[in-house]
C-alpha cells in the first residue's frame, strides 16, 4: 500500500517544524517553498542613490536644455541668416563670371561646420556619443572628381539631420522668449500687492483685482514653469531622434562597410590562391618535372656499358640550369605572396626594387613621409606590381610611369599609368580583380581608365591606418 502526501496548507491541522522548508503531520511530510529573500539595507542604499543621482542628472538635463534654447535665439538666427545669405549671394552671383560658383562650392562645407558644431553641442547637453563628423574623402581626380565630392558633401544625410536640429533648437528658442516673458509677468503681478496703487492689476489685456493677484500670478508663473520645462524635454525628444538615428545610420554604414571588406578580403584570398596554383601549375611544376626527366637521362648515360660522359655532364649542366629557373620562379611566386623588403625597408625601397625587376622601364615618383599601416603598405604595392606585370604582359607599354603620395586624411595615393594599347578591364578572377579585392579588404578604393589605343592608368587609394 502505497503512502499518500498532502501539503499541509489548509487542512486546519498545527504544524511542527522540522528541517527547513518542511513541515510534519502526522507522519505525512510536505514540501513548501522558502520565502524569498529580503534585499540586504546596503543594496538598498545604493538603489536610492542610483535614483536619486538619476533625478538630478534628468534636472541638469532639462535646466541645460533651457539654457542652450536661450542661447540657440541668438546663435541659430544668426547661423540661420548667414546660411540663407550665402545661398542667395551663390545664386545671385552666378551670371557675374561665375563668382557665385565658388561661393556655391563653400557652402556645403559652411554646413558641415555648422553640422559639427550642432553635434558637439548636443552630445555635450545628453551625452550621445556622437562621432563628430568629418568631410567626404575625394571622389577622384581632376575637376570631376572635385564636383562629385562637393556634391557629396552637399547631400550628406547626416549634415542635414545636424542642421535641422539646429533649427529646430532656433524656433523652440524662438518659442522660449515669450514664455519666460509671460512668467516674468505672472511674477510680478503675486508680488502686486506691495507696490499697486488702485484695486486692479493689468495683466496684458486683463485687469485682476489686487486681492487676487497673488494667486492668478502664481498660477501664470507655473503654467509658464510647465511650458519652459515642455519646450526643454521636446528639445530632447527631437534632437535625440535626429541625431541618434543618425548615430544608428552611421553604425549601419559601418557595418556594411564592414561586410564589404570580408568579403572583398575573401574574393582577395581565393584569386591570390588560385592564381598561385595557376603559377606552380603553369610554371614551377613543369620545369621541375622536365629537371627530375633530365636527370633520369643523364643517368641512363652514366649506367650504359660504355658511358657516355660527355653527354651526361651536359644533361647535367641542362638541369642544373633548369634547377635555377625553377628556384628563380619559386622566389618571385614568395615576392608576390609576401614582400618581405616591405617590412625591412618600406614602401619606398619595395617599390624601387620591383621597378628594378621590371621590364619595362619604370620612372618612379616616391614621395611618403614615414610609414604607414603594414596592410595599407601591402595593398599598394600589390596594386603596382599587378600593374606593372599586366603593362609588360599584355599592354605592350615601352614606359611606366608610378607615382606615391600621401594625400589628405591620412589616405595612401598611388597611380600606375603606361603608354601600352590600352582596353583593360576588371574581369572575375583576373589580376585587376584582385587589385579590387585586395583594396576592398583594406578599406580602399581604385579608378582604372584605360581607352582603347591607351593610354592606361590605375589610381588606388587606401587608409593610411588600415
């Protein structure tokens, strides 16, 4: 017969206490759960200072806020005319040779630095962690290449959000004027009764009674209180979600940004590895095989009744030469996976070294102060050597042409021009899609134009600290 257990709450029966958390009846135990266990006093403590630093950091937050509208009156009306000025005075001046072009071609910059200072401003005032913003890189060289950056620039989204904070703040300061204006006169009509003279009060276009006054003036000072502290937390609630949205695009950029460098550093690493089984395929493998069928022959020689050493020793001399080749090979295929003079030496001294090797006369242009990041150094000279070995093998250029600079914003320059037959062109696998790749990986970019009848010419540009 089996033993039935029934828990002890509410059967009316006394309980006796025996080890915790149980309780004995009758010989029938029941398990019941512990009470849960109380917060310790210094935890507490410390919850109530937590909220209380967070009700003064929300009260800092709403009398900065007020005190940034009363200054945004001033500063974004200003920033505002300046802004209106300069386009009008570009527009206006456009038929006059073209002096309104160069006032156009400001303004966007006008607007980044309003944009850097609406930012500073407001992650000052919340703390957002905002990036501060910075121009767009070059898009290219030449006056196109000016144009497109400029419009770039013009178009920045997130210039755009900094500035309509800013204006927002301008009309909510705009706003502010009067409200203060109102309380100052709800404050002076409670303080009525020590210095009126008849028995009303004028209150704009409303007459109080002096014995009410206190009151109606107290009452217009709070709902004036109440208006100021609603204008501070919709300042707030606007600028958070212009600029943090903005926060959350850059960081989406990022990320795609981030994407697109994996997977161009994937793509890179799958053309380097099969362009290194192409060359021991093609190269290496052939002429050690035709070494190794060499010395099978010289031996024959030496093993027959009557050895031939004449014979042997040239077949000898064939593949010691063929042996020197391949090491020849092999040596160049390391270079092209890993330069190792980059390292020792620098770009400078790795770019003199493969112009030496090239064989194509080569006038390089260096001009680099200190080193950079080693994958930017890498990426470059990759970029050049591609371009070299495609100028020899299938541009039939007599003369290259390289030229390294270090260009503004920490970026690493190179551009390869040759006079060959031109007509190149980024093809799945080939040599200039490794270029791309290899940049991609390192955060860089490159142009190619090469016309048919050439000449032929590669720009490549890379963060100097990737």
């Amino acid at each position: 017969m089996g033993v039935r257990v029934f828990p002890t709450r509410g059967l009316g029966l006394a309980r006796q206490t025996g080890a915790p958390g149980r309780s004995y009846v009758l010989g029938m135990t029941s398990t019941t759960a512990p009470a849960p266990a109380a917060r310790s006093a210094p935890d507490a403590r410390a919850d109530r200072r937590r909220e209380g630093r967070s009700r003064w950091r929300s009260a800092a937050q709403v009398a900065g806020a007020v005190a940034h509208l009363a200054a945004m009156f001033v500063i974004g009306i200003t920033v505002l005319t300046v802004l209106v000025t300069l386009l009008g005075l570009g527009i206006g001046l456009l038929p006059l040779m073209g002096l309104g072009a160069l006032v156009l071609l400001a303004l966007p910059y006008v607007l980044l630095a309003v944009a850097w200072f609406e930012t500073a401003r407001v992650d000052g005032l919340y703390g957002l962690d905002i990036p501060p913003l910075r121009p767009r890189r070059r898009a290219g060289p030449g006056v196109g290449g000016l144009l497109r950056t400029v419009w770039r620039q013009a178009a920045d989204p997130l210039v755009w959000r900094a500035v309509t904070s800013l204006a927002v703040a301008t009309l909510l300061g705009v706003l502010l004027l009067p409200v203060v204006s109102v309380g100052a006169s709800g404050a002076a009509l409670a303080l009525a009764p020590l210095y009126a003279e008849g028995e009303e009060v004028s209150l704009g276009v409303f007459d109080v009674a002096v014995e009410r006054a206190p009151l109606v003036g107290a009452l217009v000072v709070l709902v004036a209180l109440a208006a100021v502290v609603g204008l501070a937390l919709l300042h707030g609630v606007v600028t958070r979600a212009l600029l943090r949205a903005s926060r959350e695009a850059e960081l989406v950029e990022q990320a795609q940004t981030s994407d697109h460098r994996r997977a161009g550093a994937v793509r890179a690493a799958e053309v380097e590895r099969t362009r290194i089984e192409r060359d021991l395929h093609d190269g290496v493998q052939p002429r050690l095989v035709s070494v190794g069928m060499t010395l099978g022959m010289a031996r024959q020689k030496l093993d027959q009744p009557e050895p031939d050493a004449g014979a042997a020793r040239a077949l000898l001399d064939e593949a010691h030469t063929g042996t020197k080749a391949a090491i020849t090979e092999l040596r160049q295929l390391a270079r092209g996976i890993h330069a190792s003079v980059l390292d020792d030496r620098g770009l400078d001294a790795a770019l003199s070294a493969l112009a030496a090797r090239s064989p194509v006369p080569v006038d390089l242009d260096v001009r680099v102060d200190g080193r950079c990041g080693r994958t930017a150094e890498a990426a470059v000279y990759f970029a050049v050597a591609e371009s070299l070995t495609n100028a020899a093998k299938h541009a039939r250029a007599s003369r290259c042409r390289v030229v390294v600079r270090h260009r503004d914003g920490g970026v690493l320059w190179a551009r390869v021009e040759d006079d060959g037959v031109g007509g190149a062109r980024v093809l799945p696998g080939g040599g200039l899609d490794g270029i791309a790749n290899r940049l991609a990986a390192a955060g860089g970019s490159s142009h190619l134009d090469s016309p048919r009848g050439g000449p032929t010419a590669l720009e490549v540009g890379v963060p100097c600290a990737s």
